[in-house]
C-alpha cells in the first residue's frame, strides 16, 4: 500500500557496483519495481500496462474513467486482482449498462505512450472530457502550501528518487491523497481512482504531479473534473 514504502511491490534492494579509476564501491539501494497489468473487462482483455504494482484497484478505477469505459465510480461492481507470470491480472466487473457501452466501442490498445494518442485509430476515439470543466482559481498560497507537503508524502521517490507522484490537493493546498508510479500517468490515474473511490468531488480541489503536464496529462485531469492542474515539471 502507499503508506508501506518498504513493499516489495513498490521497490526492491539492489546491490550495485561503482568503478572509478582504482577505487572501487558496492552497496545496496532501491530500485523502483515495475511489472505488466492486464486490464480485462468481463471476459475480455483490454490493455496490459507497465506500472508500479501497488495501488493497483487505485489505477484500474482511475484508467477506467479517463479510457471513457467508465463515467463513475458505481459502473465498477469489483476488482480482482491474481499474480501470472510475471505480472498481473485485474478483472474488472463493470455492470451490465457499462459493460455493453464499452464493448461497443472497444478498441484495440497496446499500452498508451507518453503523447496520449497511441494506440488510436481515428480522431474520433480521441479520449475528451464529458463537458466543461468547471473554474476555480488556485491561490499561490494553496499552492505553496501543496508544494511544502509533497516532498514529505513521496515515500517511494524518496527511497528510489525514481518515481512520478501525482496528488489531490483540498483547495487550501493540504495533500488529501497521493499516488506514485514509475509513470507518470499512471500515477494521475491511481489518484484519479483513488479520490473516485473516496468518493472526493472534483470541483473541490485540485491536481498536483511531478512530471511535465503534457497532453493526457491535462486530457485526464480534465475528465476527472478537475478545475485545475498543477505541474512542478
């Protein structure tokens, strides 16, 4: 889980050598972990995902809905997740409204890349927000404030310095949740899926992530519902 930085789903212990010159080196440090989820739907596989694999009913909720095979929470009646190979599984039970949306609309998708758009056949499968976002204005304040805490909350960063962080942020700034993954999407998602299943309105705060805000970036806080997006990248 996210408050047990020393999972070993999350980061592992590896011995490592440095060589310089005739002077040599070897100790120990953490190394972020990094594993395939297969996303399936019913009975059909959806998207297999390289993730950090802790969080993981945080990231299948959070993906979901900026996918668009969810538009809430309630559309999801379980997640079970089982260990093959060397990665995972999560079969997501979606109700049977959900479930005949999505397989109307299925699409082949190997595994989004960082521009938001691989994997898409036309424009029209283009992922987009439900309608306008709502406006609220961030004080610099809330964000300083935002900023202060995160570092403290990054447990896996700080072990590996390896690692995105992605945060929901009540609008005086204080960290409500955070998530954290070896990409940066990924990350959003997870606190996207986490707020959604903490049942935190979107209207009521803002995002925070350590990465560059890039294209899905925006395109996912803005189907969250976000009224802004802060990006320390």
């Amino acid at each position: 889980m996210t408050d047990t930085p020393d999972d070993p789903q999350r980061a592992f212990r590896a011995r490592i050598e440095r060589h310089d010159g005739g002077a040599s080196e070897t100790k120990e440090i953490a190394v972020a972990v990094e594993a395939p989820i297969n996303i399936v739907y019913g009975d059909t596989p959806y998207a297999v995902m390289m993730t950090t694999p802790a969080d993981i009913e945080d990231f299948v909720y959070g993906f979901s809905l900026t996918e668009g095979v969810i538009a809430k929470a309630a559309e999801i009646r379980g997640v079970e997740i089982s260990r093959q190979h060397e990665g995972y599984v999560a079969s997501v039970n979606l109700t049977p409204d959900a479930l005949r949306k999505h397989m109307a609309r299925r699409r082949n998708l190997s595994g989004r890349t960082s521009c938001g758009l691989c994997g898409v056949e036309d424009f029209t499968q283009l992922p987009t927000a439900p309608g306008k976002v709502g406006e609220r204005a961030v004080a610099p304040e809330a964000i300083a404030r935002a900023l202060r805490e995160l570092h403290e909350k990054q447990h896996l960063f700080r072990m590996t310095r390896a690692v995105h962080g992605a945060a929901w942020c009540a609008p005086d700034g204080e960290i409500l949740l955070i998530r954290e993954d070896v990409g940066r999407h990924n990350a959003l998602d997870k606190t996207i899926g986490a707020s959604l299943r903490a049942g935190l309105a979107p209207d009521e705060g803002f995002a925070l992530i350590t990465s560059r805000c890039s294209f899905e970036m925006i395109e996912k806080a803005a189907i969250f519902g976000a009224p802004a997006l802060v990006a320390v990248s």
